[in-house]
C-alpha cells in the first residue's frame, strides 16, 4: 500500500522550512559582522543624500544671489551729449533716466479760442479714465485716435503699466506733441520733418505760418507719428533678452542696499543670476564697440545700437565676440561668469538712451 501525505501534513513541511529559513536569516542579521555591515552601508547612503542637497541648495542659492555691477550713492544726473564713448558709460554713471522737457508737455493744454477757415479746427481735450481690460489700442479706435497720440499727449513711458482708474487725456484729433529744441525752429522746418503740413499745425495751435517760436514751446502736430524705435521702446518691444534660459532677477533697476557695503545706493541696470557658462546673447542687433576688463564690471562688453541705444553686458566668464563685429539677437557674445564685483555667477545688463540709463526691463519683450 502506497504512503500518500495529506494535505496538513504538506502543509506542516511547507511552515517548518520557512520557520528554519526565517530563523537562519535573523541569525546571519543578528551576528555583529552583518550589523556593521548593514549600518555602514546606511551610513553611506543618507551621507550621500546629504551631500546631494546641500549642493543643490547651495547651487540654487548662489545662482539667485549672483549681484554686482556699479553703484551710485547719489540720484542719477542728466547729460546732454548724446555721443558718450563707452568708457564715459563706465565711469559717468551719475546720469538721469527722467526727461523733464517730457514731463512739462503733461501740463501743456489748448483752448479752442479761435475759428476761421483754417484747414483744422485748434485742438481740444477731454478726459477718458481707464477701464479693467482696457489697452491703448483698444482706447484710441474707440475715439478714432492712432496709439501714438494717446501715448505722446499723456507722456506714457511704459504703455503696459496703464492702471484701471487712471485718468488719460484724449485730444480731438490724431496727431503726437512737439516740444520745441531752439527758436530757430519754424513751423515749416519742423512740417518737414515729420513730413506733415505746416498750415495744420498751425491750425491745430491757433498760430500763423512764419511766426517765431520760442524754444521750449509745446506744440501739437495733427497727422504726426513717433519714430518706430520711440514706439517699440515704449511698448516694450525694442530689446529681447539677453539670457534666453531660465534666470533669477536678483537686483533690479533702481535704489536697493548696496550688497557689498550695506548703505542705501542706485544700481545701473539688472541682474540676471543663473548658472555659470550661461550664453549670453545681444539684446539688440548692433556693434561691438569695447570689450575689457574691469574690477567694478569683470569681463564686459558693450554694444552699440541704433536711436542713441547702447547696451553693457558684465561679469562675462568669457567674451565671445571682439570690437567692430555687428552681432544679431541671436548671437552668443559672451558665457555668464562671476568676475569683478560680483557675489555669484550671473549677469549685470544695463541699457542706455544717448548716454543716459534707463531701467531695462522696461524694454525688453
């Protein structure tokens, strides 16, 4: 008669090997040998996670607070030559980004006191104050105006930062204001220039062809455009970035606590910190002029581009580029670094208008 195993007692076999096998294994873990083992390698292995994220904050820590560039203690002062040589921009900083003549044409107002049978009508104004979801465009169809006027009357530095509840000046009919440079000025030399007619505007300011005009004088020009780089400028179109990968802006334009010495001081321009051996790209199609070295800037360049603009590109870790290249947007000038007064890799971008700095984040698309 044949033996057959039930099925208890296969599975009573089946418990005690894996009991054997358990025990043996709590044996091998419980030996002091295997205890060294398992902790070392334990060890080993948060040590190497530490070490992972303290580069990894480090990194990222370093690259946002990558800051320098020149300071001023001062508020920035205002040239009037517009040819300033690049190494005047490296050591006149002390300049203003704020056009007073600009400013005056905000207060500048015309009445209708006179008719005849001029070609228009003098210009009147009235008033529109902005709504959510308004945009210039959307303003001057409304009143059957180009953006240029809006933008010109209201002397509108940056067309974006319009605010809901902001009160806008709307004249009677398209046109931009002139301010007036020297009292050799004429109606008909400034008609030429912006290739509109003379009687118009005179006209349009209840004055007479031939008159004198007194330099300062805010005029009103019916049918006249601002020049396409004023335009892009102002919309924030003229520029492109300088660093197309991710960046932190860590100092902006403007007043901040001076980095270095601590005391209240005027940076000339931005900030951008990322990562060592970033490329840099021109801001704008145009010249090399200089390229150097400096302790303030490190490794720099600056370019030389239409409508009076210059750009400066510092703490370079390389210059890709040498003086009299006409570089394009999307040329690699230089690498991002941190050489001269920098506290960490990134890149100092500053933009001038005929000598004078202006914040370049305003320009930039």
């Amino acid at each position: 008669m044949e033996n057959k195993i039930s099925k208890a007692d296969l599975y009573g076999i089946i418990k005690q090997i894996l009991n054997r096998v358990s025990k043996s294994i709590l044996m091998i873990l419980n030996t002091r040998t295997k205890r060294v083992v398992c902790c070392s390698i334990c060890g080993f292995t948060m040590g190497l996670c530490a070490t992972f994220f303290t580069v990894l904050i480090y990194n990222r820590w370093n690259e946002r607070t990558g800051i320098g560039g020149l300071e001023t203690a001062t508020a920035l002062i205002s040239v009037e030559n517009s040819h300033v040589s690049d190494d005047d921009l490296l050591m006149n900083e002390l300049l203003s980004n704020f056009d007073e003549e600009a400013a005056k044409s905000t207060d500048h107002s015309y009445e209708n006191d006179s008719a005849g049978d001029e070609a228009v009508e003098p210009v009147t104004y009235q008033t529109y104050r902005v709504k959510a979801g308004d945009m210039i465009g959307i303003i001057a169809d409304k009143y059957d105006i180009t953006q240029d006027t809006i933008i010109s009357v209201n002397n509108i530095r940056q067309s974006r930062l319009i605010q809901p509840g902001q009160y806008l000046k709307i004249p009677s009919s398209a046109g931009i204001l002139y301010t007036v440079k020297t009292d050799t000025e004429t109606l008909d030399s400034i008609a030429e220039k912006y290739e509109i007619d003379a009687e118009k505007i005179a006209s349009a300011n209840s004055l007479k062809v031939g008159m004198g005009l007194k330099s300062g004088t805010t005029l009103f020009l019916p049918d006249a455009q601002m020049d396409w780089a004023t335009r892009q400028e102002i919309n924030g179109d003229l520029f492109h970035k300088p660093i197309k990968a991710r960046y932190w802006l860590s100092s902006s334009y403007g007043w901040r606590d001076s980095p270095f010495s601590g005391n209240r001081s005027f940076h000339s321009g931005a900030d951008m910190a990322c990562p060592q051996g970033t490329p840099v790209y021109a801001a704008l199609d145009g010249k090399v002029t200089t390229t150097g070295y400096n302790e303030t800037y490190g490794n720099y360049i600056i370019i030389t581009h239409h409508s009076g603009y210059k750009s400066l590109y510092a703490h370079l870790s390389s210059i890709n580029c040498k003086k009299g290249n006409f570089v394009y947007t999307n040329t690699v000038i230089g690498k991002v670094g941190n050489t001269g007064l920098s506290t960490g890799p990134h890149l100092h971008f500053t933009v001038y208008k005929n000598g004078v700095t202006v914040n370049p984040l305003s320009l930039i698309n």
